[in-house]
C-alpha cells in the first residue's frame, strides 16, 4: 500500500496539500483531498462566491471557475497558526495568503481561516472564512 494514500493521509498532510493546491491553483489537486459527499462553505461569502459547494465535483468546477477566471496569483500561504480541537481529524488553521495582480505590479494579503474535518485521510467538511473584502478591494 502507497503511503500516499487518502487513507494514510494525516489533517496536517491534507492543510499542506490544500495551502499547495492554493498555490498552484489546481483546482483537481484540491479536489481530489475531498470525500465524494464533502460540504466547503464559505460563512462570508465574497461578490461572485457561493455560500457552500456540495461534493467533491462542485468543489472541483467552482475552484476551477473562481481560480482560471482569476488574474491573481498566489505567491505564498504563511501559515500563522494551526489549532488542534477535542473532536478527531479537526483542525482549525490560520493563514494570510500573500498574491499579487501583475497586470498593476501590485501585491495584496488576504487572512484566512480554514476548519478542516478530515475522515480516512479526505475533506468531509471545510468551512472557509476568507477577507472577501481584501479580495474584491485588491482587483480595484
């Protein structure tokens, strides 16, 4: 057996291949870390955001829209702080996410928070609060 596999794959694994797919805007590379029924909601939305994605597909086209329709790249995740909770396979993570426009040679940080539930090594469940004001005063 892969030690690469879902299975085996630690909460910690999964962050640091979700900040990964976030990097690289691999919308598959993030899909792929939900379960097929997982639920990613997103409790403040931004213009242009759903409040939830349900399944691994919806998250998969959604990030392939939001990410390939986007000017912005990503050039680093700073983790700040990642908090282990009572409840198995939850983690709650904070990061500011450092991307620029380089259409205006600009570069912007929008803070983050992700709580991730992981079962048998995939996504179940991630609620995502991001600064969607950062994000929409960034294309101004």
């Amino acid at each position: 057996m892969s030690t690469d596999t879902p299975a085996v794959r630690t909460p910690h694994e999964v962050l640091d291949r979700f900040h990964q797919a976030m990097l690289d805007k691999s919308a598959d590379d993030l899909a792929d870390l939900y379960a097929v029924d997982a639920v990613h909601e997103f409790p403040f939305t931004a213009p242009g955001f759903p409040p939830r994605y349900e399944g691994r597909e919806a998250v998969r086209a959604g990030y392939r829209a939001a990410w390939g329709a986007s000017p912005v790249q990503v050039l680093e995740v700073r983790r700040t702080a990642v908090h282990e909770t009572a409840e198995p396979g939850v983690l709650v993570a904070e990061h500011v996410v450092v991307a620029a426009l380089p259409a205006k040679d600009a570069t912007f940080t929008v803070p983050g928070l992700l709580v991730l539930h992981v079962r048998d090594g995939l996504l179940t469940r991630v609620r995502d609060y991001m600064d969607g004001l950062g994000l929409t005063g960034a294309k101004a």
